[in-house]
C-alpha cells in the first residue's frame, strides 16, 4: 500500500487522546499477524521488527496515535453539551464547525450567539469554549443523554481531501501524527534492513504521557520521532517567523519547547539529505514540542532525532501537507536508520 | 437539494433549479437579475393577487486578490459570519460563462503553537485562503470568483443543519404549500417571486416585485431561533411554528389575518414584533409601486449567516401549512 493510502484510511478512524482504540485495531490488523507486537499497559503499540540483518544499535522510531479534539464535560438541560478541549485547540477554529460526537459519530454544530446578536465587545473577542456548546438537535438533557454520555470525545466532520495541483495536497483533521503513524506502517511493511522498534504511541497531545512509558519498554539507544509540526508559511508571515514550509521538504529540529536535539544526529540527517538528495529543510522558530521531550530523557537517556512533515494550520480540522513532503520524511527516516546502525 | 444548489454554476444554478420546480404550479421565468418569477395556476381579474416571496441569494465571499505563491484574499458577499472562517474548507467557483470549474480551498489559521494571543476574534484582513495550486491560481482562479463553505444538509436530532438554511427553508416552505394548493380554489390569484440579492440589500426583490401584479404581498425570512443561554423573551422558539410579523411597516390587517389563520387551524406559531424596518425583502416589496400591504412569515433559525444555520422542519411544515390555508382564504382579506 503507498503511504499516502495509509494516511487517508488511518484519518478516516477517531482517536482523541485518551481514546485511541479505532487507530491501534487498525494498526493492528495492518501487521496481519506478520509481525510482532504488544500493547503496552497504556495502549500504546510496541513492534519489533526483524530486519534483514541484526542490529548494531538499538532503535526506536516514535509517531503518536492520538489527536487533538474535544471531550463532552456536561448535558445541559436545553439539551447542549458543554465541553472542553483535549490538546492545544485556538478557540478561533471552534466556532461553527461541525462535529461529530461517541463512537456512534452524532453530528452536532459548534455552537454559540448568531453575529447580529453580539456587542461591539463581543465580536472583538474570540468566542471559547466557556461560552461555546455543541448543539445535537435535541431539546432537553433527557433525549441528549439517549444519543451521548459525558466523556464522549468529539472529532471535528473533516473528510480527508485532496486538492491543489495534481491533487498532491491533502487536507484532513488528525494529519497530526497519522502522518508519522502512516510511514511507520510503510517502514514496517517494506521491512527495514536492521532490527527496528516502531512505536504507535497515546497521549502525545495531553503531554507526551505515552512515549514515556512506551519508550522505557523499548529501552532504545537511539530513537527517531517521526511527527508533523507547524508550518506558517502563509502571506502574512515574514521569513523568519513561518518555522517551515510546505513543499521544501522533511523538517530536522534542532531545538524545540522540550527537546535540545542530538547535534550528530541533527548533522548526519542534513547530511543524509544531502547526499540522497532528499529535501530537507530545518524549524526556524523554537516553538512546540512531541513526544522526543519524553524519549530522549528515558531511562539513562537516549540519543533522539525528530524528522517532521510541514503542516499548515495544525491541530485544526484542516491540517494540510503535501505529498513530496510525505515522501522525503518516509525517505530520510529510513536512510537515516541505516546511517545510525553504521556508528 | 436546495441547499446544495449556488448562484454561481453555470448553467445550472438556484434560479434555474428553482424555476424547474416550480414548473408544475405556472409558468416560471428567470429574470436578469436572477429572480425567479412564477403565476401560479389560474389568474382572474376579479381576485386579489397575493405575492409569495423567499430570497434565493446566499452569504459568501468574493474573491479579490490572487498572490503568487497559490493563496486569496477573499470579501464579503452579505453578512457572512467572520468567526467561523478559519480552517474553514472552501469551494471556489470559477466561471468561464458556459461552465463552472471548482477548486477546493483551506482558509487559513494560526496553530496555538505561535499563538500570543487568541482571545482576539479572527479579522478576515488577517485571513488567506490556500488552494495547493501555487503559480496555478493565477491562471485557473479570476478575481471576482465566488467563494462558498459547502455545508450539505445534515440531520441533527430534530433539526436539520446546512448552509444557505437561509432562506432555503423559507424557499422550501413555499414550494410545499403551493404542492398543498394543487387542485384547489384559492382566494387570490397566487404569484411567486424567488428573489436574488437580499443579503446585499434586496437588490432582486426592488425589480421582482416591481414586475409582479401583487396586491398583497406574504414575505418569508428565516428570523433569529433561541440559542443556548438565550432567554425566552429575547428569540423565537425552535420549533414554535411560523413566526408571524407586527411592524409599524407590515399591514397589521394582514398580520391578523395570518394569526386568525393559525389560529382557526389550531397551527402553532408566534409572534414576531419589530419596532421599524424588518430587515427582509419585505422593507423593499411594501413601498413599490404605488405601495404593497406586505406581512412577513419567519422561521426560526439558529446560528444565522453561519455554514451550520439550523432549523425544525416541523417549523417548516407548519409554515407551510399556514401559508395554503392562508392561501384558501383562511381568513380573507381579499375583498376589504
């Protein structure tokens, strides 16, 4: 399967953090009983693959399951559900969008005051979710609670698209990591050339809560974080405040909110690149952070590289990446796994 | 099907679609300024002609710059709801006058990772729509082009939410009265205008009406539907049936005769007063020409001018239903 067809049925599936369930029975039925596997008391998937030769170096590759949305927190009597965001959500792209709520995906709208009806004050301000409910249609706290439960978790309506020229640019909530978990399922498949750990991780977004654990089990040496991260290459932003862009290729960080990065690893992935031509790009701006803040200081410390895709309006329902970018990270991760086993 | 439709595909389009469903009631032409209008059955000198109106037009935005790097800067068409707009999934029309080409877009946000501040709502100023089409746009998109948030109907417990519910509700509501009427007597000669324009300032229904023989004239609008938090005495209530207009600018003859309708057939409606203009089609139907005894009819509706408008289609039944009793002659004012 090519990886942008991993992507698009891995997006498909909910799994708001804390509720990963869908994503890890797909993974799962993707190994088809070829490789090994076993999920971690937390519920993150741990696969150890043979390589076509044995390891030098213990290796750990890292994408996180989980993705931003928001979870249900009270019914009220008009029947609205009030809520709360799970992960970092800008209030701003609440407001109007559709939802859709529990396992049994009940459509609802994000809800609030029609525009006429505001103060001047009030449309200076972005509505929140304090003042914001999802609105399912049902008139009273009785026939709400028939269709869902508190602590339900709701995903943004976002059907995975592909636009732009040639269509090789995609759009969907949750590209932020099934992008990482998608060329993980590529890297499993093609089978890698050394021994290799791979890591379906939860909880990235609640604060990097399943690598840590996952990452004391695989006891690496080295790991590598495949992960999406912001690109603000958008008009607006000047040069030095767009972090990446999109279409220039796999993003190597050096530094981010949690990370200070391995500098021989940051050296060697640039020089990879280079020398396979692969384009690579690095974060222009110290801002975010995944789940390397929680691997590299496992245990006694492991020696950690993120590899990221440029994604516009992340953690948004529209996420959007391109295609070559998809395929440079997928080309870096893997050069770069056989690069380290030669240290 | 309503909803799905646009102004802006060529051929096909509301008004065309619109005029194809009304065909089986009369004769339905299109005018040049995108208003449908349609005699219903038979018209008799002796009877009153009563004016059904809804507005077909739809908030959008426009686009009015096109950089080199594939993203719009886009305008307003009508009130559209600014808090809404960011990654947002957009539709861009572009017409070469015979077909229409669609291209998807993303409106642009800020992730909360470079956030300082996000407590300021959204200016569209501050808002680019990306295309993925790069030097492309240029080439493929025009200035002008019109830009939509698609919302195809959903149903949502006991509503349904789509875009353009306004006024595609009110629009529904008439065609399923005049379907009520077939066959039967009525006490005025029916005439329907489905106007263009109202969100820009009834700029359809100044022409439209000028063209019908209206003597009377019923306007249908969607009206602000009670949210969460709102009380009682502020909005209509969601599924309280048709909202019934008292202004200084309706004809309060009408007004109770509508009422006396509903109330005769045990419909549920409620009272919707305004203190002055009504912000509809009927502000501009009621003074043209020598003048035009004009009431509205609304329904509610919740999140007005956003992608995801909600209404009871109940509300819309009921509506409907008022409108073809009123229609018989309910309760008449035909030969005052």
């Amino acid at each position: 399967m090519r990886t942008d067809e991993y992507l698009e049925e891995l997006c498909a599936l909910a799994g708001v953090s804390g509720d990963e369930g869908a994503v890890r029975d797909y993974i799962i039925s993707k190994l088809s009983g070829e490789f090994e596997y076993t999920v971690d008391p937390l519920g993150s998937v741990i696969v150890r693959v043979k390589g076509r030769n044995p390891a030098k170096h213990r290796l750990m590759f890292s994408a996180h399951m989980d993705e931003v949305g928001l979870i249900v927190t009270f019914v009220c009597s008009d029947g609205c559900l009030k809520f709360s965001s799970v992960g970092g959500i800008d209030s701003r792209v609440l407001y109007g969008k559709r939802v859709f709520v529990g396992k049994d995906r009940v459509p609802g709208v994000i809800a609030g005051t029609a525009v006429h009806n505001l103060s001047d004050e009030e449309l200076k301000t972005a509505p929140d979710e304090k003042t914001l409910v999802i609105d399912i249609g049902c008139s009273d706290k009785e026939s709400a609670e028939k269709l869902v439960r508190q602590g339900d978790t709701v995903i943004f309506d976002s059907e995975f698209a592909r636009f732009g020229e040639n269509n090789e640019t995609y759009c969907s909530r949750a590209i932020d990591d099934r992008a990482g978990c998608a060329i993980m399922l590529k890297m499993i498949e093609d089978v890698p050339e050394y021994d290799t750990t791979f890591c379906f991780v939860v909880q990235e977004e609640v604060g990097l809560r399943g690598a840590k654990a996952a990452a004391y089990t695989a006891d690496p040496e080295f790991a590598i974080v495949l992960e999406t991260t912001t690109a603000a290459d958008i008009p607006s932003s000047k040069a030095e405040k767009r972090v990446c862009e999109v279409g220039k290729g796999a993003v190597v960080s050096f530094m981010d909110r949690h990370t200070l990065y391995d500098r021989e690893l940051y050296r060697m992935a640039f020089d990879t690149a280079a020398e396979k031509n692969i384009p690579c790009q690095t974060k222009s701006v110290v801002a975010g952070g995944n789940d390397a803040g929680a691997i590299h200081v496992s245990r006694g410390g492991v020696r950690t590289a993120a590899v990221s895709l440029p994604c516009r309006y992340l953690h948004s329902p529209s996420c959007v990446i391109e295609k070559s970018d998809l395929e440079a990270v997928y080309r870096l991760a893997k050069e770069l796994s056989a690069r380290i086993q030669q240290l | 099907m309503l909803c799905t439709q646009n102004a802006y595909t060529v051929p096909q389009n509301i008004a065309t679609v619109c005029a194809g469903l009304l065909e089986k009631f009369g004769k339905a032409e299109t005018d040049g300024c995108g208003n449908v209008l349609c005699k219903v059955g038979e018209h008799r000198p002796e009877r009153k002609t009563l004016l059904l109106n809804a507005h077909i037009d739809e908030i959008a935005m426009i686009v009015t710059h096109i950089d080199e790097s594939g993203f719009l800067k886009v305008g307003k068409c009508g009130g559209i709801d600014v808090r809404v707009l960011p990654a947002s999934r957009v539709t861009i029309f572009h017409n070469d006058g015979k077909t229409t080409s669609k291209y998807y877009g993303v409106l642009t946000s800020v992730p909360p990772h470079l956030q300082t501040d996000s407590s300021k709502a959204a200016k569209l100023d501050d808002l680019f729509i990306d295309t993925g089409l790069g030097k492309k746009a240029k080439e493929l998109i025009s200035q002008g082009d019109m830009v939509l948030i698609e919302n195809r109907p959903l149903e949502m417990g006991s509503l349904v939410t789509a875009k353009a519910l306004d006024d595609r509700a009110c629009v529904m509501a008439v065609l399923l009265a005049l379907e009520k009427l077939v066959g039967k007597e009525t006490a005025y000669n029916i005439e329907v205008l489905f106007s263009s324009g109202e969100e820009l300032g009834s700029r359809g229904a100044k022409p439209g009406a000028f063209k019908s023989n209206a003597d009377l004239a019923l306007i249908f609008d969607v009206t602000f539907g009670r949210v969460h938090g709102e009380s009682d005495d502020e909005y209509c209530a969601i599924g309280g049936g048709a909202a019934i207009g008292v202004s200084p600018v309706l004809s309060r003859e009408l007004t109770n005769a509508l009422t006396k309708t509903a109330e005769n057939a045990g419909l549920p409606y409620q009272t919707e007063v305004m203190g002055g203009g009504t912000g509809t089609d009927a502000d501009a139907i009621a003074v043209t020409k020598g003048g035009i005894p004009s009431c509205t009819v609304s329904i509610p509706i919740k999140y007005m001018h956003t992608p995801v408008e909600a209404v009871d289609m109940n509300d819309v039944e009921n509506t409907a239903a008022l409108t073809a009793l009123f229609c018989e002659g309910g309760d008449t004012v035909a030969n005052r």
